[in-house]
C-alpha cells in the first residue's frame, strides 16, 4: 500500500502516519525528517533545505525529490510505504508519479487531512519536541509550566523555531497557494479522499484506515 499524506503544518500528519503504519505494516516516511537529517549531517542538500526552511517556505522541488527517490528506494519501502510531506505540489506529485513509475509501482492513495487554520496555530503553538530522541509532545499533555522532560527519555523538550506564531501564518499561506491545488490534481486521478483531522487522536485514525480500506472516510 503506497500512500501520501497531504494537510498543512499541524494537521497531525506525523502522528497519524506512525499509527498508520504500525496498522498497515509499512514504514512511515517523513520529509520533514530527512531534511531535518540533512541538515544535521550537513550534507549539499541539507545545506540547500535549510535556507528555505528557516524562512518557513517549500523547498525547492528538486531538492525534495531527490532526498524522498533515495529514501523510498530503500528496501524496507519495496512493498508500501506512508510518505508525509511530499508532494506538496502538482510538479512534486508528477515526479512522484514518474519515481513510482520507474519501480513499476503506483500510488493507491492520496488523504487530505482537514483542520481549520486557528486550530493548526494553537496545536503548534503547544508542540513541544525532544531534543534527545525527537519524541513529539504538547504543552497541554506535559504541563504548561516550567519546561518539563520527555516523557519517554527525559530529554529536553524544545520549541521547534518554525512553530512560531508568524512562520506557521506564512507557513499556512504557502500552504494554501501551493498545495490546495494539489487536492484537485489528485481528485483527477481518482486517489484522493479527505480526513476530517479534528477530535481525538483515536477518532482520527479510525477515519483515516477507513478512507484507506474503503476509499471513503467519515
């Protein structure tokens, strides 16, 4: 099962590919976390991702193709995969279509989650992240207080700079210029179904494996 995840910053996409994946037997693929890895080790495109990721817009198209090619080229992704943050584009879903195409392969699904704009600002406004094992935590879950220790290493938990309030605004803006056109191409393809993303983590995922098994959510 090859499946995209499509929703803006906040949506909960992160959360609900790893459930997803623990159900479906398929690793969940972050781009987020590759270009956070790049990054961190420094590499060209790291480098290159980073410039834009500081001012809160999309990095480039090619930089993020070839980062998610040799990520879903590896072996454990041979047989399905959950891809979030990519695409975020038309251009980006055509290089995915063509990248799938080269292994003979296709994607069965597209979900869109739905969240309005003032929750996204709020859940990331409380998102909190490990800086020793990269856990995601909320305020409102580990105490609004002094800063509080993760809660499954005990590492710090820090503020991640683009869920300031003016970056995820800019980032929501991207978002809806870049994106929502998005969900129009993949309607053409017959791929897409939406999530409602609002409510309790569990409902979300019952929704979600829905629209995956049956094309069709609640």
């Amino acid at each position: 099962m090859r499946i995209v995840l499509i929703g803006p910053p906040g949506a909960g996409k992160g959360t609900q590919a790893r459930l997803l994946a623990e159900h479906l037997s398929i690793p969940a693929i972050s781009t987020g976390d590759l270009f956070r890895t790049h990054v961190a080790q420094g590499t060209l495109l790291g480098h290159e991702a980073r410039k834009y990721m500081d001012a809160g817009a999309l990095v480039p198209d090619e930089v993020t193709t070839t980062m998610t090619a040799e990520r879903l080229a590896g072996s454990d992704a041979a047989s399905g995969f959950l891809l979030d943050g990519f695409p975020r584009t038309v251009r980006q879903a055509e290089l995915l279509r063509e990248t799938l195409a080269a292994q003979g392969a296709g994607l069965d699904r597209a979900l869109a989650f739905d969240v309005p704009d003032d929750d996204v600002v709020r859940r990331l406004a409380a998102r909190r992240v490990c800086g020793e094992c990269g856990l995601v935590q909320h305020t409102h879950h580990v105490g609004s207080g002094k800063p509080s220790p993760c809660g499954d290493c005990g590492g710090a938990l820090q503020r991640r700079d683009d869920d300031q309030e003016e970056t995820v605004r800019k980032r929501l803006t991207v978002h809806t210029e870049l994106t929502m056109p998005l969900l129009d191409w993949y309607t053409t393809q017959g791929l897409l179904t939406r999530v409602n993303a609002t409510g309790q983590v569990e409902q979300v995922t019952q929704r979600a494996l829905a629209a995956v098994m049956r094309g069709s959510a609640d």
